[in-house]
C-alpha cells in the first residue's frame, strides 16, 4: 500500500524520534502516541504477548483507560478476526516479520475507512526497524561476552553472563543449564540459571548419566524433539524439586574439532514454546559456551548426588 504524505510525515517523525531511543517500551509508547495524535483516538494501548503465559501485558496506554474486552484483543493477536465497532481501530504490532502484540484505538465519534490499513503500514515499519535493532542487540551482547572472556573474566562468570542476555532475549520461563561432558556416559552440570522461581539451583556440581552420542549432529542449536527420548528424559529429570516439568526444551551441542564437551539446555514450562529466531539466538552464544567449557577443566565437586 502506497502510504499517503500525512502518514509517511507520522513515519518519518517516528522514526527519527525512535533514533535516540534504546528501550523497545519506549519505541511502542512513542509509536502509540503518534497513531494516536494523527487519528484523534480518545483512548490507545499497546499490548505485548507474553509467550509463557500466553496472555497479552499492557506496556502503555492513554485516555479512557480499558475499553476493550480482553478476549477480544486475544482474538485479534491470534488473527481470528473479531468483530470490531466504527469506534475501535486494532493494529498487529510487529517485531520483524512476527507480530508479538496488539495496538488499539478509541475514538467516540468513530474512525474513517481505511485507518485501520494505515496502522497496520505504519507499525509494519516501525516492525522491521524493531527487528533490527533486536539483531544488534543480540550481537552486541555477543561483543561484550567477548570482550569480557578476553578481560580474564572467569569463565564460569562469562557462562552466567550468558545465561543471563539468553534470558533477556528469548524470556524462557523454566530455566536453562551447562553440562560438561565428563566421559562418554557422564556429564556435570557446570551452570545453572532459574527462571521458574527466584534463588538459586542446588543443581550444580550434579553428575547426570547422559548418552552424548544421542546429541542431534552439526554444532548448531537444533529443537531437542528432533533427538532421542533418552536426551529428552535425562533433561526432564534434570530441575529443582517442586518445579513444573518441562514441557519446551531447546539444547546447543557445544563442540570443538569434532570433539563433544557439552551442551546447554534451554527450557519452557510451555509447549511449543521455542521459535526459530530463539535457536538462532542460541546459536550466536553457542561459540563463547564452547570456550568456557572447555577451560572450566577443574569440575566442582556434586553438592547433591547424582540424576540418573
């Protein structure tokens, strides 16, 4: 759709307000307010899809408040075509290609035809932008894990930063581990990250009997239903007491000429939780993951026994 020049002005306004920007929230507000000023709308929000709940969460909004009924913004985000009143505009918001959210409009004395389609333009390159700026933040944060193994940071602590941006990036909402491998049949785990609760994993130092030639070939971060049920059941046993199971698992072989060191697993309490873009996430790290291994060589001594 060709974009008329009130709305290519709106565009190019965002986008240069977007330009001293670094927080995503603040992009969505700004964006909200633009739409919002150009249409008259008396009310707006825009809402973000939380992926391990699968509800949306409101990240701003303006005016009359809520106005729309929660099933409704749902039913428009999963594309099952609500029908909307003359006075309500919904727009998909978009990271890339995905969309991940919705905006709404309100307006009392109703909306003109074809605001709905502008929105729609207009958040789609507002989208793209977003996407961008995701990637860079992703290699960024691969440049300052770099920099930080190069700086003699302990490379235990690179792993936890690690664990740390992977979290912030993919928001997996079980918890994520480093295994070592210690022979053909055994693995340690060497780091653990939380996310199903606060504190930390008595995990730790544990010892796990674990296949390592049941790992999916090729050093890339590959789904962990594509490999054996074994891995699979190793991996479930393989978390706090009182956690919910595991129902979303992703692992990253991590190898080194050929040679199997270890692997780390990502894990949702969710199913069907991992999208592509996370394995590709996973991926960039998955050469920094590959380091610390290899020369955290002094293994910690098993705090808790053993799963097996």
């Amino acid at each position: 759709m060709q974009l008329s020049p009130d709305v290519s002005h709106v565009l190019a306004g965002l986008i240069k307000q977007m330009a001293g920007v670094r927080e995503e929230r603040k992009v969505w507000s700004l964006t909200l307010g633009a739409l919002a000023s150009h249409l008259e709308a008396t009310a707006g929000a825009v809402l973000l899809h939380k992926r391990s709940s699968g509800d949306l969460y409101k990240v701003k909004s303006i005016g009359e408040g809520e106005i729309w009924r929660r099933d409704t913004l749902l039913d428009f985000f999963h594309n099952r075509k609500p029908e909307l009143d003359a006075n309500t505009v919904m727009a998909p918001v978009r990271v890339g290609n995905r969309v991940v959210g919705v905006l709404a409009l309100g307006r009392a004395g109703g909306f003109r035809r074809g605001v709905g389609r502008e929105a729609t333009e207009i958040l789609k390159c507002v989208g793209q932008l977003t996407g961008y700026r995701r990637e860079l933040g992703v290699e960024r944060a691969g440049c300052a894990i770099g920099k930080a193994a190069l700086g003699h940071v302990k490379p235990k602590d690179v792993a936890y930063r690690i664990l740390h941006q992977l979290r912030r990036f993919i928001d997996y909402d079980h918890g994520a581990s480093v295994l070592g491998a210690l022979d053909e049949a055994t693995g340690c785990v060497l780091a653990r990250q939380v996310a199903w609760t606060k504190g930390r994993s008595d995990l730790v130092g544990e010892t796990v009997s674990i296949g390592w030639k049941d790992l999916p070939p090729g050093p890339d971060a590959a789904v962990l239903t594509q490999v054996s049920s074994s891995l699979w059941d190793t991996l479930d046993r393989l978390r706090e007491d009182r956690s919910p199971p595991k129902k979303s698992i992703m692992i990253g072989p991590l190898t080194d000429d050929g040679e199997r060191l270890g692997l780390i697993e990502i894990s949702s309490s969710t199913s069907d939780f991992f999208l592509d873009n996370d394995t590709a996430i996973l991926s960039r790290f998955l050469p920094y993951l590959t380091w610390c291994v290899r020369c955290m060589k002094d293994v910690p001594e098993s705090t808790g026994g053993s799963h097996g």
